[in-house]
C-alpha cells in the first residue's frame, strides 16, 4: 500500500518535471570533469577556489592518515577531541577575528544546532530572511522558539517585527550570500536593528567565505563589522574544498554550544583527514587571498560575456550566478543542451526556488580558464538561440 502511494508520488514529480536523479561523477573536482563518461566544464560546483584535488590538500591529508589513521571514533567530549580539531579551531578563530570558534560535522547541523540551541523556548523568537538556506528553515522548526520571516533584504518589515514582538531572546538569521539568488545580506543595516532592538544577529557565511572581502574572510570584511557580528558560520565543503563546518564569536558562546548543543555533544568528531585539509586549505587563502582576486575576475568575465550575447543575468560580484528561465521543462532542457554542448550546469526548479522562477545556477571557480568561460559563453549563446 505505502509502496503504492510513494510510487504515485513519483509519478506526479515526473510529470511536473521535477523528479531528481543522481548523475555520476568519475573524476576529481576541477574545472573539467567526467560525468557518466563524458568530460565537460563543471559550473555548479560551490569549489569557488578550487582547493578541493588540490595537491597541498591531498598531501595534508595523507600525512595527517599516516600520523593519527582515520577517524575520531567518538564524539569530542568523551575521547574524540584531537590535536586537529583544536588546531583548525584556532586558525578559524584568527581568519574570522573572533575569541574562539568550534567545529560541526556540516553547515546543515551548525544551523541547526546553535539556532535550537540559543533558542529553545516559547519565549524566544527567531527572525528569518525568506530567501534562507533550508537549514536554517529547519533550525527554526525544530526549536521550540516562536519563529517569523521577513521579506527578502527587506529592512522596514525587518524593524517592523523587531518592534512588534516581545521575547526573551531575539535572534535575527540570515545568509551572508544567498545560496540561490547569489545577492548579498544588507548586514550593516541588520546589525544596527539589531543592536536597537536588542537582538542577536547569526550570519551564515557558508557562499561568502572564501569568495566576499577583500581577502576572502567573508561578511564580516565585505561590510568590516569585526566585532559587530554575535555568530559567524561558515562551511568547509564548498570555497575550502573539503568538508564540515564552523562557527565563530565570543568565548561564552562556544562554551555555551559546547555544553548545551546536541548536534555537537551527541555526534562522533570528524575524521582526522577531513579536519587536516580544512586547515590547509584555510592556511593557502591566508598566504594567497590572491586566489579571491582570480574568482571575482573570473565571475565579471563571465556575466559581461553572457550579457553581451543577450543573457540576462543577476550578480552582486559573488560566484553564483544565476540564470533565470523560468518554465521548469525549459530549463531542464537547456540544462541538457548545454551538457551535450559539453558544460555541465544543474537545472534548479522547486522546491528549491520558487514557482515559475527555475534556473541554471551557475557557479565559477578561480581555477576556471579563460578558455573555459569563453566555451561556455559559446554553449550557453547556442543552447539558449535553440530552445528559447
């Protein structure tokens, strides 16, 4: 019977054309892959800078295998704290010029953990921008706060809820770049309401570490606020190249989280390897931010060619790039196109935009060539002339 219904349900994704498979990768993550046997340019990946086969990182953590093995076999509060964890931590802390950081096994449970965590009562109150990452959608519900949305970069519905409600706590939560439009968090703004309003404010940095400020250090250098911002989250699994996530501020919020988080207290720390390549890919941006200076050169090739062949596309100068189409059949196939045209970008369609707002998410790396953002001008001019 259940097998029934979830078989119905499938059947109605296809017909609505938003049924998802998985596609096989059989080569390293760079500029070019090999997708179910075809070598093509890779632009939806989230490896910004293209750290993820870098040969530093693979040396980190072969060394780091060969001193300590694998994995950390329990969580860090009963005998899975080691040197690494505490290493990284540290270096975090320095990048983000905050007293201390503390590491999570992915952004998905950092969002989730110290929303639920520094909010937890009926009598708190989470405030949300609309266009947030799902994690911290979720962080919200599974709290026991009360929780309200404003619109997207919207300031006055922002002030307009701060004034209306009345909680123990108040915690204001936003992307510091949005996952899918690619725009960048009014943080100035949202940190002086804050500050008026007598609210935490938690930016998660997961798109803009590595990619926004001068030197890749974020929200926090883009709109210089060092000290101003109460949490900073950021992910290692997308402009670092490996995996896992981190969260940043003040000395009595780590303890707080490290005593009182479940996700943290109650989950195995990460393998040893996987925390080796976060500090070595953390420590290449410290010594190179020059790589950041690649990115935004790349991205600004990229959306002035497409422009020039009548694309129209969105872009505040961070790596996502997004192309909207619309019509949910159309941009799959011009996701398809651009794949035997020898470009691979995912067609994006709800749940995760909107209806009627479908889109190739397009993202760049810093190791993308000249060469590979002219290709893929000439693909995306041919697809788009076929389809549209």
């Amino acid at each position: 019977m259940w097998r029934r219904q979830l078989q119905k349900e499938l059947e109605l994704l296809k017909e609505r054309e938003l049924y998802r498979s998985l596609r096989l990768m059989s080569s390293a993550q760079g500029p070019e892959v090999v997708i179910e046997g075809r070598r093509v340019i890779l632009m939806c990946s989230n490896n910004y800078l293209g750290l993820a086969a870098h040969p530093r990182v693979k040396e980190a953590a072969k060394r780091a295998m060969e001193e300590y093995g694998y994995g950390a076999v329990a969580s860090r509060l009963v005998s899975g704290n080691m040197v690494v964890h505490e290493e990284f931590e540290k270096l975090a802390a320095q990048f983000k010029a905050t007293e201390k950081a503390l590491l999570f096994n992915c952004g998905y449970m950092a969002n989730v953990g110290v929303i639920s965590t520094l909010c937890d009562s009926a009598e708190d109150l989470v405030i949300s921008d609309k266009l947030n990452h799902a994690s911290i959608i979720d962080g919200m519900m599974l709290s026991r706060a009360r929780f309200v949305t404003f619109r997207h970069n919207d300031m006055e519905h922002l002030e307009k809820i701060l004034k209306g409600k009345r909680a123990r706590r108040k915690l204001i939560v936003v992307d510091g770049v949005f996952s899918m439009d690619g725009d960048i968090a009014p943080l100035r703004e949202i940190v002086r309401l804050a500050r008026e309003y007598e609210a935490m404010v938690m930016v998660d940095d997961a798109h803009a570490t590595g990619v926004i400020g001068e030197t890749g250090r974020g929200s926090v250098e883009y709109w210089d606020l060092y000290g101003e911002l109460d949490i900073q989250m950021g992910t290692l699994g997308k402009a670092l190249g490996g995996f896992g996530a981190f969260v940043c501020g003040d000395e009595v919020l780590i303890e707080y989280l490290i005593n009182r988080c479940r996700p943290f207290i109650y989950t195995t720390a990460l393998p040893v390897p996987v925390v080796a390549v976060a500090i070595e890919s953390l420590r290449m941006l410290m010594e190179d931010p020059s790589m950041v200076k690649r990115l935004k050169e790349n991205v600004e090739f990229f959306v002035e060619g497409l422009r020039r062949k009548g694309i129209d596309v969105k872009n505040q100068g961070t790596a996502i790039i997004p192309v909207i189409i619309g019509d949910e059949q159309k941009c799959l196939a011009i996701s398809k196109r651009l794949f035997e045209l020898g470009v691979y970008v995912a067609a994006i369609r709800p749940p995760t935009v909107p209806k009627g707002t479908s889109r190739l998410r397009v993202t760049l790396m810093a190791t993308h060539t000249r060469e590979h953002l002219e290709r893929a001008i000439h693909a995306f001019e041919r697809a788009f002339s076929e389809i549209l």
